[in-house]
C-alpha cells in the first residue's frame, strides 16, 4: 500500500467492477424497465426458497418496506449495489425461517440464560475491536463469528465446516470488491462481530444505514422502539449459545449508546467497558470506513454528507448514552483510554478483568498475546486517513463533543498542528468541482500528509 495517500485517495474499483457496474448503469440510460424490488415480493421468495413460512414473534414488514424503499430511492445503487441488497435480504429473511424452525426442533433453545453480558461501547473507531477481540480469546468467554451470524441454523456442529467455507468464499470476494477495506476493518469468517448484526432480522438495524445512504430509511428508523430488536438479540444469542456455551458474553457496538433504554430492559445486568479516544480523529476515522463500505454499492458517495452524520449522530448519542450510564452503578462500567490500548493491550485487558473480579488466566493470557503480536506484524497496513478529507477542522469537532471532551479530559493529541494547518489546495479545487467522491479513480480527495492509525 502507497504510504503517501491516504486509504480513502486509494479506493479504485477493480477494471470487472467498473465494467460491470457500467453495464447496468447503460441499461439505466437506454431507460429499459427495471422492477423494483418489494418487501412482499422478497417475502415470498424467501418462503419459496426455504419451504417455511413461519418467520417467528415480531412484525418486520413496515421496516424491511421502508428500507427497500429508500435503498431503490436515494442510495444511488451501482448493480453490483442492487444486486447484494436483493442477496441480502434473501438471506437474511431464509436465516430467519430456519432459526424459528430451530427453535421448535430443539425447545432448549428458549431455556437459554444470558447472564451479565459485557457490551464494550464507545465512540467508533476508539479501540473497540481490539479489544473485543483479545476477550474473545479468552476461552470462558464467547462472541459472535461471521460465519456463525451468517448461517446460525442449525444450531449445531453439522455442516459447519462446510458454513465457514461458505462465509469465507464471500469475505474474499468482498475484499477482491474493495480492497482498500481491509485496511479499515478485519473482514474474516471466523472474525468477531459486532453484535448489531444480531438485529438486522429485523431490520431495524444502523448497519443497513452503514452500508447504504439511506436518509428517509435514518429518520425513520432512530424514531422507534428498539426493544423489539433487542429481544431478537437475546434470541439470536441463545441460537449461538445452544451450539456452543461459556461463561459469558463478549458484545460490542459503538451504536448500543444510542439505545440503552432498550438495551437494559432486555439484559438488566448487562456490564460494560466504555473505550475513549479524541472526538477528532474517531469522526475522521469512521466517516473514512463508511465512505469505503459504501463504495462497493455505491459508485456516487459523498464523503461531506457521512461526515456532517457522524458528527451529529454520533455527538447527540454520547449526551444521551453520559445521561444513562450515570444510573448504572460504578462497578457495572469500566472506562479505558485509546490511548492505553494502543501502548499496552495486555495491560488493558488486565484493567477490566480487574475492574469485574474476573480471573486472568494464563491461556488467556498467552492467547491474547500472540493476537498482539499478529497485529504487530500488520502495523504498516493502517487505516490512513485526514480530517480535511471531509471538509472541517478540529475545532469544529471538539465544538461538538464539548461535554464529553469536557468531562474525560480529551482534546486532539495534535492539536496545535490540526487546528491551525488550513486547507490543502488540491482539497480545496476537488471540494469546488464536486461534493462527490467517484470511484472510478478520475477524481481523488487530497489530504496533507496527517495521517493517524486505527487499531
């Protein structure tokens, strides 16, 4: 990877892709009548597909229409876009029919506890998966894999060889797709995942959001009750639990602050570990991810529009996520600096294990450093990435964020140099031709050499 640009200058569809997608959008232009696709239509050829027709409690219909619908309306879907909408949905309402299927062969399923998961939150890109990770090493604990998530049935051990390789052979061909992600976020079958997956059966997910600019889809979706999916979280888990058990849950998702509420009235001894990293560099990080993701759908992404989002999605959930974790008791919650996870990962780890009275053990342990040290190896492959790419400044951010900066002690860690160093020409000249990032490789975003890295 090219160390002098940053990995969002370097997105560039391979020659197939672009080919492809041109393909669709010429069909588009000689304006030959494409179908749109409905939730009733994908409904029944899930039922088709799976010979099942019961999709278990819960009402999802109004949800799935209303993503469909600003998917096909405002997303600007390249085909291969169209194309993994359609896929995924199909595969998510089949998973669904079978776990209920599952439910009623094996009735253990329901008699599932769930006792005091951990849920490790915090400003995206602020040290989370890192840490997820190295608890998940850990083998008393337990978090969910791809694979796992993406074909939970049967909640056995059968065919799961055959599963793996099947999730697999589509992380390969999502990385051949973008390969600049994986230079963002590890993209693996037997990866931990972040638990919001767990939801999108319902469809009342921020991942769909993540991948697709889906604006009406947004207001509609951070204006309902999310106990609903948060109950099919917890039977998501007991699903994973029945094939596989241990002591406790490692959950994580930046995006459990929004809907704590919720949350807690599903799992009220729910324990979590807050990460937190400077405003500036987390907003420029994530808006950086989600510009990437959205490229493999999207041959029209605008990189202003996400970030102007995440300033205030992000800023308005950490005022209401400080509101609520001062009810919770001091024991229920450990808070960690990026800073100190980023120097000493065991250290951290120690932190928690200490803060809950947990036992460390030295397989633990040992486990944990040897991910450390595969991470090591991987240092020169970071996400690289600058505020300026999205048109603001530090203090823009840090405006934002005051309460929270406020009452943690952050700032930016360079904060002389990114307050005061201005705008790249050559970002300004791309700024004034288009607010459109088009990664077709003709027009790229130009940064000044800042680059910060991600764990």
């Amino acid at each position: 990877m090219n160390t002098s640009a940053t990995t969002l200058q370097q997105v560039r569809p391979l020659l197939p892709v672009r080919l492809f997608n041109g393909f669709g959008a010429l069909l588009e232009k000689t304006r030959i009548p494409s179908t749109r696709v409905s939730a009733a239509d994908l409904i029944e050829t899930a039922k088709r597909r799976c010979g099942l027709d019961d999709f278990g409690e819960g009402d999802f219909f109004e949800a799935l229409s209303r993503l469909l619908e600003s998917c096909q309306s405002e997303a600007r879907l390249n085909l291969i876009g169209k194309i993994a909408l359609r896929t995924d949905v199909l595969q998510t309402l089949c998973s669904r029919l079978q776990m209920e299927r599952d439910r009623q062969l094996y009735p253990e399923i329901a008699r599932q506890q769930i006792r005091e998961p951990l849920f490790i939150v915090g400003l995206p890109r602020s040290g989370t998966t890192v840490l997820h990770s190295l608890l998940a090493a850990d083998p008393e604990h337990r978090c969910p894999l791809m694979w796992e998530v993406r074909s939970p049935s049967p909640p056995t051990e059968v065919d799961e060889k055959r599963r793996i390789q099947r999730a697999t052979r589509s992380c390969n061909f999502f990385n051949w797709l973008v390969p600049t992600f994986r230079y963002v976020h590890a993209v693996g079958a037997e990866v931990p995942q972040e638990c919001v997956s767990l939801m999108t059966p319902t469809f009342m997910s921020d991942q769909l959001d993540t991948m697709y600019y889906v604006p009406s889809y947004r207001v509609w979706f951070f204006q309902q009750d999310l106990r609903p999916a948060y109950e099919y979280h917890r039977r998501f888990l007991q699903h994973l639990q029945f094939r596989r058990a241990a002591r406790r849950w490692i959950l994580k998702a930046p995006t459990h602050m929004f809907a704590m509420p919720a949350l807690l009235s599903v799992y009220p001894d729910a324990l979590f570990v807050q990460t937190h990293r400077t405003p500036v560099d987390a907003m420029a990080s994530v808006s950086s991810l989600v510009t990437i993701l959205r490229s493999a759908f999207s041959d029209a992404v605008d990189p202003f529009t996400i970030y102007r989002e995440a300033i205030q999605y992000w800023s308005e959930t950490m005022e209401k996520f400080l509101d609520e974790r001062d009810r919770l008791a001091n024991d229920r919650i450990c808070d960690l600096e990026y800073n100190q996870i980023r120097r000493d990962p065991i250290a951290a780890v120690r932190r928690i294990y200490d803060h809950f009275g947990w036992s460390l053990s030295r397989e633990a342990e040992q486990r944990m450093r040897v991910l450390v040290a595969s991470n090591a190896q991987r240092e020169s492959a970071n996400h690289r990435y600058h505020l300026e790419q999205f048109g603001s400044s530090a203090e823009e951010v840090l405006s934002a964020f005051a309460s929270y900066c406020q009452r943690f002690g952050l700032s930016s860690p360079d904060g002389e140099k990114l307050w005061s160093s201005g705008r790249d020409p050559s970002f300004a000249e791309a700024q004034k031709r288009s607010r459109f990032v088009s990664f077709t490789g003709k027009n790229n975003l130009a940064g000044d050499g800042n680059f910060s890295n991600d764990l």
